[in-house]
C-alpha cells in the first residue's frame, strides 16, 4: 500500500509519495515559468528585429500572461469536474511544443500567437496544481509544500529567462527559444512519470446554479477579494520592474547586451529563498504580519532602483524580488486556506487576477517608460504596492482562517 493509501488525510511530509508529488509540482512550476516569460529578456532584440516599440514589443509577454488569465477559470472549473492530473500534463506538453513554434515566426503576429497559445496550454496547470496541492496533502505540510511550489516557480522563471539570454548572446533570440522548448519537452516527460494519482479528488458539479451560488460565497468572503486584488497589483508590479528595468540597463551609460541582462534574472534565486522561508514563517508570524512586512520590502526595492549605479539597482531588484515572491507564497497559501469545496475555482481566480495583472500593468507600464523614463516607471509601480500596502493594513483586520 502507497503512502498516499496509507493516509486519510493526504501525503505526510517525509513519505515516498510526497517527496514525488512535490517533485512533480515543483517540476511543473518550474517549466511554466521558464517558458512563459522566454521572451521578457531579448525584448530589445524584437523590437529591433521587428522594428516595434518597446511596448508593442512587451505583447509577446503579455500574450501569453493574457491567455493565462482568461481560461485559468474554465479550464479549473473542467479540473474540478473531471481531474486535475491530465489536464496538468497534456498542458505542459502543448506549451513545450508552442514554445518550440514561436522560435520559427517568422513575424511579430505570429510570435505573439504563439505565445498567447503557450499561454493558453499552461493555464490548465498552475490552478489544478493548487488545488491537487491542497487536496492531496495532508494540512501539516502543505505550507512547506506551497513554499517548495512557489520557490520552484522563481528557479524557473531566473532559468528561462537566463537561458533564453544566454543563448540570445551567443546565437540568436530564435535560438534562445528554441532551447526553452527544447528544456519543456524534457520538464513535461519528468511531470509525466512522476506525479502520483490522486486519491481525495471529488468531482464539482458545473450546473451554474450551483455554480453561481459557489462565486458569490467566494465574493462574501471578508479576505478573498482582497487577496486577489493583491495578487493582481504584486503581478503588475514585478512584470513592469522587469520588463522595462531590460530596456533602461540597454541603453546609455549601461549598454547591457542580452547575457548581461539576463543574468540579472539570476535573482530569482532571492525569490525562492524568500518563497521558502515564508512557508516556515507563516505559523510563527501569522500571514497578515509576512504580507504587510514584504510589501514594504517591495516598495523600499523599487524605490531604490532609481540610483544611477548599477550595483545599486541590483540591490533594490533584489530586495523588491524578495518581497515579492514571499507576498506572493504567503498569499497563494492563504487562499487555499479560506477556499473551501471550491479549491480549484478559488485558485483559478486568485491566478487569474495574477495573471491578468501582470498583463495589464506589465504592459500599461510601457506609457510611463516613454513619457516619463525610469522615474515615471517607478512611480507608477510605488502606486500600486502602495495599495498591496493598504491591503495588508486591512487584511490585519479578519481572521486569517
């Protein structure tokens, strides 16, 4: 008998069945990440190949982020009727193969289909793979694994974006993507063989009266909404920061070529520490005390970004990638906690303003690069952790169950 047999109440932290089922999710995370945000590093190589502007260029991220954001809640709701497993898997495999497709485009157009296709496979998976996190294992261990899942996420995302670079200098952007695809297809096979069966999955009903009836107790809830306003605004903010910081280190006294610039996304490695370490914080300092602590790390990193050398802006990404990726940990956990029946459809709307913002904001932040510079970025991003500030200060009001 499995380890996950051998449990009423889920995978326990240290069994067989729990170290490859946080394997495999971590797995999962890692791949949609590195290839989601394939493109974000060589955006100044597009708009040279292309000859766009740098905004215009900013769509071949927010393709793929936009696509996430509108089937997140389709496909979790397919997840909550029919499983969570296949849909995890054959969506990892197709945003392999798009991922391989938008490195032949021979426009922007299609580029920017190809990834908005790429995003459109993944959706099925970062909303089931919260929910089966939550489903499977046992309460004990999902902060720890929640932390694990969240931190593989940011290993992804600095790989993707570092690999995709590195290539780029030594090759071509064509190149760089191709080996992203190349890197899914080998991810997606791992998630494959490792995932374990889900044993305490229970089938939703999609009739929409009862279905409507679940969103409107999600909407009553005191702490959800919230929660997914700050899942939209902390999106935002990071895909702006990074999306634009690319495009100022470019250009003069900096000059960064493409490896340069993509090694700055080795920060990511600060978010999965930070990730993880507020997994382990949140039963000593409570979420309320992690989300508002974090924010203002955010707002401090942004801030600092507006030095002039260069080691100084490293310094305040890093900070700002701090915070973030432990608001985002610490948030992503929350909602799981108040979710209720309705997991899958809970995180599917929490990821679905996360994505939605990183969309919006990411791209809307191009109008501040071109009238105001960098001041004009920052502070339109301060703008909007300030109001993840607010919201802490408000979250610190209702119980955290």
């Amino acid at each position: 008998m499995s380890s996950a047999e051998s449990s009423p109440v889920g995978l326990e932290a240290g069994s067989a069945d729990f170290r490859r089922a946080n394997l495999a999710l971590a797995t999962g995370g890692f791949t949609c990440f590195s290839l989601l945000y394939g493109t974000q590093p060589v955006l100044p190589q597009l708009t040279h190949e292309f000859g766009i502007s740098p905004a215009t260029a900013s769509f071949s991220v927010a393709a793929g982020t936009l696509a996430m954001a509108l089937l997140l809640i389709p496909l979790s709701l397919i997840a909550d009727r029919y499983g969570r497993e296949r849909l995890m898997r054959w969506g990892l495999a197709g945003a392999a193969l798009f991922a391989c497709a938008s490195a032949l485009a021979p426009n922007f157009f299609l580029l920017v289909c190809c990834r908005a296709l790429l995003g459109a496979c993944i959706a099925g998976v970062p909303a089931a793979a919260m929910a089966y996190l939550g489903e499977e294992f046992a309460p004990n261990a999902r902060g720890r694994a929640m932390g694990l899942y969240i931190a593989a996420n940011a290993l992804g995302g600095m790989s993707g974006r570092f690999l995709a670079a590195l290539v780029t200098g030594w090759l071509d952007w064509r190149y760089g993507l191709a080996a992203l695809g190349l890197l899914g297809f080998a991810a997606a096979g791992l998630f494959w063989r490792l995932l374990p069966p889900a044993r305490h999955f229970k089938a939703r009903s999609l009739a929409p009266r009862l279905l409507l009836a679940d969103v409107g107790r999600i909407y009553k809830d005191p702490g959800l909404p919230w929660l997914f306003v700050t899942a939209f605004l902390i999106m935002g903010s990071f895909v702006g920061l990074y999306n634009y910081l690319g495009f100022r280190l470019s250009l003069a006294p900096y000059h960064l070529g493409p490896a340069a610039i993509g090694a700055i996304f080795l920060l990511y490695a600060v978010g999965s520490a930070s990730s993880a370490l507020a997994g382990h914080l949140v039963d000593c300092l409570g979420r309320h005390t992690i989300v508002l602590v974090m924010s203002l790390c955010m707002a401090l990193g942004i801030g600092i970004t507006l030095a002039s050398q260069l080691a100084v802006i490293i310094l305040g990404l890093a900070i700002f990638t701090f915070g973030y990726f432990a608001v985002h940990a610490v948030a992503s956990g929350w909602v799981g906690r108040r979710a209720g029946p309705r997991r899958g459809l809970v995180s599917a709307l929490y990821l679905s303003s996360y994505y939605l913002g990183g969309s919006v904001i990411g791209s809307a932040a191009g109008w501040p690069w071109i009238h105001g510079g960098w001041p004009g970025v920052v502070v339109t991003l301060l703008g909007c952790v300030t109001l993840v500030i607010a919201i802490a200060f408000y979250l610190r009001r209702i119980p955290e169950n």
